[in-house]
C-alpha cells in the first residue's frame, strides 16, 4: 500500500481544499497521507475530520524554508500538533510573509503591473499568502503565461520583483521541532544547492543536528535517484521518507499519490515517524 507525506491545500499554496486532498487520496487508495502547508496548520483540523471519514491514517504537518546560503532548503515537520515551540514561531513566519508580499506587490507595480495586495489575498482564498498566489493574479493580467512563467522572469530568487524574508536556520528549525514533540524531515533535497557528492556529507551534518529522515521518494526524481537517495539515507539511520508535493493547478502535472504517474511511498515509512514522535 501507499502513503503520500507531502501534499499543500488552499491553506497555503495549493488550489483544493484540505478535505478535497483527502478525497483525492481516498480515491488513489492510499492508506495515509500528511497535509504540510507552509508556515500553518490551518487545514489539519478539516482534513483530519476528512480523513477519519475515509478511513485514511493522517498525519498534521507543515513545510518551512530555511536559511541556507547554497540554495533552496525546506523542512517537512512530521506530527506537529497542539501546542509547543515550534508552533508558536509559525506566527512570526507567517508575519513575516505578510510584509514580504506586500513588498513584492509594490515592486510588481513599479514595474508595470498593477497588481494589489487584495487581489493576491482573494486569490488566496484566505489561507497562507504566497508567491504562487501572486503569480497566478498575474498569469490573469497578462504578466505571464503560466505559474512557472511568472517564477521564471519575475518572482523567483535574482528576479527584479523577489523579496527576502525571515527564515530560520536548519538548526532552530530541527531544534523547535523536535522540542515540540514532532519529526523534522528534509524536503526534496535536489533545492539544497549542493552536488551529489556532497549529498552524504550535508545529510550527516543535518542528521547530527536531528534530522529524523530524508525525502527520497519525491515525485520529481528518477527511480535511480529515489533508490540511491534512499541509500544514504539508510547509511546515516535516516528514514527514508516521500510525497508527492502536490499544490493542485499550481503545480500542473502532480497527483495526490502517484505524482507524475510513477511515485509510490511505502506506507511503513508512516509507522517509522510515528515512532519518532512524542
């Protein structure tokens, strides 16, 4: 059976809602699943009461992008529930946010296109607002032809409308997640900016801060990849975790569980966090 441990609703980024996911699941067949907005766990409360319903394993999660200077680095917080220290630093993540995209919004318009803050937060639907809600108000103005467009020549790292924001480092993230009880896992580590070769020592590095897993079975690799990410997984007593980062039509091309067409996580990778949770 199979499990799907990296999925965004439309309290983040992604286009359906959190029992809409869970549907999308059930009707893959998949025996689990984790909901891992970014920076909320607004949509856990729906989408556990969805899953229950179906009869599917749920796991409340979020993703977070870290402070990393090689690249593009995010964490996967597995059982992150209630109360704790972590989930009292969300609030300044999503904060944060709030005052970048009102930042890149007004780049946006000094640039030509007249883009508002209401727009963005009506395309947000009153989740989490981020950059793929700003650049789908643009594919609609005309600005871009598709998402990855508007990434591509306006939004994305080095692009004229791109802002910074607060984020924390690899160590306070693995730290606040591990004291909230919950099992810090690192997402699609193809971001991190660093050659294959490299791959095992920075893994170890994050492993010694308490990295509980890896995401290997991502829906963007190769199988070769997925094995050999697995591998050193393996090696450094890391899970080897996976999913399908589906955000919906955000992200064409990406399904709940099979992602390209090809994913499948084992579902024991669910009983190996669960075992690392508190």
């Amino acid at each position: 059976m199979a499990v799907d441990l990296h999925l965004h609703s439309t309290s983040s980024d992604g286009t359906d809602a959190p029992a809409t996911v869970v549907a999308l699941a059930a009707a893959e067949g998949l025996t689990a699943i984790a909901l891992t907005d970014h920076d909320t766990l607004d949509g856990t409360a729906s989408a556990a009461a969805a899953a229950e319903r179906a009869g599917i394993g749920f796991i409340p999660g979020v993703e977070l992008s870290l402070e990393w200077p090689l690249g593009g680095m995010h964490l996967l917080v597995y059982h992150l529930g209630g109360t704790g220290p972590l989930q009292d630093r969300l609030l300044d993540l999503q904060h944060g946010r709030t005052g970048r995209n009102t930042v890149m919004v007004e780049r946006l318009a000094a640039l030509g296109w007249p883009i508002t803050i209401g727009d963005v937060i009506a395309e947000s639907g009153g989740g989490v607002v981020g950059r793929p809600h700003i650049a789908a108000v643009m594919v609609r103005m005309g600005a871009a032809d598709s998402i990855a467009d508007a990434f591509d020549r306006w939004l994305a790292r080095g692009r004229p409308a791109y802002v910074e924001r607060p984020r924390l480092t690899p160590a306070e993230a693995i730290g606040l997640a591990r004291r909230s009880g919950a099992v810090p896992v690192l997402a699609h580590p193809h971001t991190i900016g660093v050659s294959a070769d490299e791959y095992r020592s920075a893994f170890g590095e994050l492993a010694d801060l308490g990295l509980a897993g890896i995401e290997s079975h991502y829906a963007e690799y190769p199988d070769e990849l997925r094995r050999h990410l697995a591998g050193l997984a393996a090696g450094l007593g890391l899970i080897a975790t996976g999913g399908s980062d589906y955000h919906g039509a955000y992200k064409p091309g990406i399904s709940v569980g099979t992602g390209r067409g090809d994913l499948r996580v084992p579902d024991e990778v669910v009983h190996a966090i669960a075992a690392q949770a508190r």
